[in-house]
C-alpha cells in the first residue's frame, strides 16, 4: 500500500508538471516571441480554456499528499513556508497577469499584465525546480521531523543550506529550460505564421539548453548523492525510466526539425514523465533526506497513514481520477485545433 500511494502521488504530480508546465512555459515566452498585441493576446487564447484546470493538479497532489503521507505534508509545509508562500504568490500573479488582462483596453495596463504573467512564470519554474533539488539534496531535517529552510545560506551543499544553493539553482535551470521548450513546442502546434515559426525557433534553441542544464544536473547528483544512483544497481528495471526519457528528448529534437509540432509536444511530454519517474525511482524509498542524520529521514514507511484509510481513499481516488480524466479529455478536444485571430478581445 505504501508503494502503491508512492506512485499515486508520484503519477499527479507528474500530470501537473506536464500539463501546467506548457503553459508556464508560454508564460516565459510571452514576451519574447510575442510582438504585438495582437500576439499576445493569442498566446493567453492558446491556454486559456486549460490553464486554471492544470493548476487543479498542483492542489490535487497537495491534497492526495496530506491524506496518504500526512507527517510528509506536515513537515514538508512547515520546513519550506518561505519558499511556498513565494509558489503562491507568483501563483497569484500569473493568474491576475491573464484574467485582468482584458478588463481595460488600455495598451499600458495590457503590457502590465504581460509582464507580470511572464516574470511570475519564470520565476515560478525556477522556483518549482530548486524544490525539486531540495528534495533530491536533502534538507536538515531534525529527530522531531522538523525543519526550517531559509531562501538561501552560503550558496554550497551544506547540512544547514538553503533552500538556494548551486546545485538547486542548477535544478532550476533544468526546469526552466525543459519547460521553456514544452511550452514553444505547445504554442507552434497551436498557432500559425510568424509565431509559430518563432516558437520552433525558441524550442530548438531550448534543446540545446536542456542538454547541458541537464547533464550538470546529472553530474550534480552524482557528486552530493552519490547513493541517488543505488537502485537502479538493485533494480534494473527501473532503466526504462531514463531510456524512455531519452527517448522523449531524441523525439523533441527529431520533430521539431521536421516541423511535426504535435509530436515534438508529446515527446516533450515524454522526456518530462520519463525523467520525473527517473527521479521519483531513484529517491525511493526517502520522501525528504536529512542532510544532519540519515536516521531522521522521512521515508514512504515511516510516514504512511493508516492501511484502512488508505484503502477507502483508494476507492475515492479511482472514482476522481476517472472523472478527472474524462473532464480533461472533454476539455482538450473540445477546445483542439489552431488559435487564430478574432476581434473578440474581451475573453480569451
């Protein structure tokens, strides 16, 4: 049972980080392939019907994470509530940047809001993937399972560092880059003309990004968590996670030069699962590392809830998936095909 909830929490975050990451990638590319207006205004179209239901994952693995593994929600919350409340900040921002970008026809208030959807947007992926690195690093994690970590200490792998140090800020380049090109990828399966050529443009170069942001993770990893690399020694099966993840980012590169957009995006979607199931396989059975004594660590054993809650909830959980997924199928072709160019500019 523990497992089991292990890759249900592990699966919906996954959903989110694909999902929303395209359109937080949109949002670090607003103002760089948007010139116009006009452009602008398509590029909010393009996520518009799906943005606020891709953030419903976020909550939804917040939520699956509190009822399955509450020890794990409860000092995960307390340890990083700086870094969380900025998530929710910048949460906040980018969603005041799309919907009160249409209350005033005002070009100054419009350049406003695009600003702020786009730095919120970079902001919060650098954020998401410095998380991602605190979990992978570990955090000082006391016998009380508490613990507090500031925004940053001295900027190196330390027991007591920050939630910034060099390697988490690497994690983050990672992210911003991986989503940067998920999100062009998106916006040139969506759009037309110029922008759509200026998208393949952004995912092509983002590549490249990826490739080295990605191989210093790598290298990263190796040099502070030497034992991260230990089950897949003990568990060869779990190769296929990274072979998959090559897999995806060949594809990205291979589709996007033969300009078949949807399948670059789906690669990309790839890429992404593949190495976040890498990640997730070779963390376990840790949930948060501590950085002062190994023994103190919060693990999928010792922070599991109940076994009869679990198998109720278990029950509940397939009944919402199932409703989720029939939404979002609902959602995405109900709203498939291009984006182009109306004179409705009072939604989205």
């Amino acid at each position: 049972m523990e497992i089991l909830w292990y890759c249900i929490v592990a699966f919906m975050l996954a959903m989110y980080v694909i999902l929303d990451g395209f359109d937080l990638g949109v949002g670090i590319i607003h103002r760089l392939i948007g010139k116009s207006e006009t452009e602008r205004g398509l590029l909010i179209r393009a996520i518009g019907p799906v943005w606020d239901g891709n953030e419903v994952w976020l909550l939804a693995t917040g939520g699956t994470m509190y009822f399955a593994f509450p020890k794990l929600y409860a000092s995960g919350f307390s340890g990083f509530y700086l870094p969380l409340m900025i998530v929710l900040w910048l949460l906040i921002l980018r969603a005041v940047g799309i919907e009160f970008r249409h209350q005033l026809h005002n070009p100054l208030w419009k350049s406003l809001c695009d600003t702020t959807f786009s730095l919120a947007s970079i902001l919060l992926t650098v954020i998401l993937g410095a998380a991602l690195g605190n979990i992978i690093r570990g955090v000082p994690l006391n016998d009380d399972g508490y613990f507090f970590a500031p925004l940053w200490t001295t900027f190196t792998v330390v027991p007591e560092a920050g939630v910034l140090d060099w390697f988490t800020v690497i994690m983050g380049l990672v992210s911003f880059s991986t989503l940067t090109a998920h999100g062009s990828h998106y916006i040139a399966m969506k759009t037309e003309g110029d922008l759509q050529k200026r998208a393949r443009t952004v995912a092509h170069v983002s590549w490249w990004f990826i490739l080295i942001t990605s191989m210093l993770g790598v290298i990263g990893t190796t040099s502070i968590r030497p034992d991260f690399w230990k089950n897949y020694a003990e568990y060869p099966w779990g190769n296929i996670f990274p072979i998959m993840g090559a897999v995806g980012f060949t594809g990205m590169y291979f589709f996007s030069t033969k300009k078949h957009d949807t399948k670059a995006f789906l690669a990309s979607a790839l890429f992404i699962g593949s190495m976040l199931g890498a990640t997730v396989f070779g963390l376990f059975p840790y949930l948060l590392r501590s950085t002062i004594d190994l023994g103190d660590s919060l693990t999928v054993y010792n922070t599991i809830a109940r076994e009869y809650g679990l198998r109720i909830g278990l029950i509940w959980w397939i009944v919402g998936i199932v409703l989720t997924t029939t939404y979002f199928i609902y959602l995405y072709r109900s709203f498939r095909g291009k984006v182009t160019p109306t004179s409705d500019e009072t939604g989205y």
